[in-house]
C-alpha cells in the first residue's frame, strides 16, 4: 500500500509530467518564442506559479527531464573501481547508456525524444540553456577530478577532452538518428566511434588518475 509520501510524490511527477507534455504540444504548434508560462499554465490547469514551482525556468519544460545526467559524469568519477581512470570509468558508462539507448547518448528513437530534439535544434533560447547544463557537467566533473588530487588546470583540461569527446559522439549520433536511421543500425558503429574516441583520450592522459584503492 502506498504511503502518504509516496502518494505525493506519485502527484507531484504526474503534475510535472502534464506541464511538460502540454507546453511540448504548444511548443511544437505555435513556437517556443510565441507560447508564455501562464499560457501552459491555462491549459494544464494550473497557476504560473505552480509552473515555477516544478521548472526554474521557460526552457526547463522541454529540458528538465535530462537535468538528472548533469551530475552523472562525475558520480562515475567519484565511484570508480580501484584501477579505473576517470577517462576509462566514463568510457564504459557511456558503452552501459548506448546499450540500454538512452537518450543522453542520441541513441534513442522514442517519439518523444525525437520531438525534444527537433525543437532544441530549431529553437536557439532551448539551444542555449542546454549549453549551460553542459557546461554545468564539465564543471562538476572537474571539480570531481580536483577532489581525486588533480590541480585545477589539471583538471579543467582532462574534463574539457572528456567533454568535448562525449559531445561529439552525441551530436554524430543524433543527426543520424534525425536523419531517420534506426537506432539499431546505428548502435555498432556508435560502440565503435566511442571505443576511438576515448583510445586517442587514453594516448593523451595514460594512467592519470588511476585509482590505487
């Protein structure tokens, strides 16, 4: 039987679930640019203010679903096993999300997904905040790789190369999946792009940081 809390937060992700699908559909109709926050309120039902509760910001209703991988490239730093780099536990966290096609990888085809992409590819303000969250991870990965005992340059310049690989990877996968390619058929060519990649990581950072116990 579900408890009280649990209950509330069974409410609570319905009502976050309901404003991000109606602002998409209004998004998708009339253009992220033309469509207000009190506007989505309305027609979910709600006040502005309960939109602002659950999203900080406009462009957090089509983005918000993937703020949790934000913090995920550096929780893999942080809980690598002993004789793992930073650059090897991320390697095979991004392996892990290509398998199981999730989104953050552009491996997905889910509808929803698709649409997400096709509107952030056309709409500069969501083009924009979804640089910051990028920017927001290689911060924190950084930060992570100064607390394992890197300097800060040190570690600026690692998280900028692992960053910057992740990107490319998602962005090529991405096209070829808007370009309408199953991700099925994408899926050896994405394992075998992000092996290269972080082989030429691997020449350039060795063994730095490789966890001792």
């Amino acid at each position: 039987m579900d408890t009280p809390m649990g209950l509330r937060e069974r409410k609570k992700d319905e009502t976050r679930r309901l404003l991000a699908r109606v602002a998409l559909d209004l998004f998708e109709e009339r253009g992220f640019d033309n469509v207000s926050v009190a506007e989505i309120a309305d027609a979910a039902g709600v006040s502005k203010k309960t939109v602002f509760n659950y999203f900080e910001v406009k462009e957090d209703l089509v983005l918000g679903s993937g703020k949790h991988h934000i913090e995920e490239p550096a929780a893999v730093v942080r809980q690598r096993p002993v004789g793992q780099t930073p650059h090897g536990a991320i390697r095979d966290y991004l392996l892990t999300a290509l398998a199981e096609r999730q989104p953050m990888t552009g491996l997905s085809g889910r509808p929803h997904v698709l649409r997400i992409g096709r509107l952030v590819h056309t709409t500069p303000a969501l083009a924009v905040r979804n640089m910051q969250y990028q920017d927001q991870s290689q911060h924190l990965l950084a930060k992570a790789l100064v607390d394992e005992g890197a300097s800060d340059l040190s570690a600026q310049l690692i998280a900028a190369q692992i960053h910057s690989a992740q990107q490319v990877l998602l962005a090529e996968n991405t096209r070829r999946v808007m370009a309408g390619e199953h991700p099925d058929d994408i899926y050896p060519d994405a394992v075998t792009a992000t092996q290269h990649a972080f082989r030429w990581l691997e020449r350039g950072l060795g063994d730095v940081l490789r966890r001792e116990q």
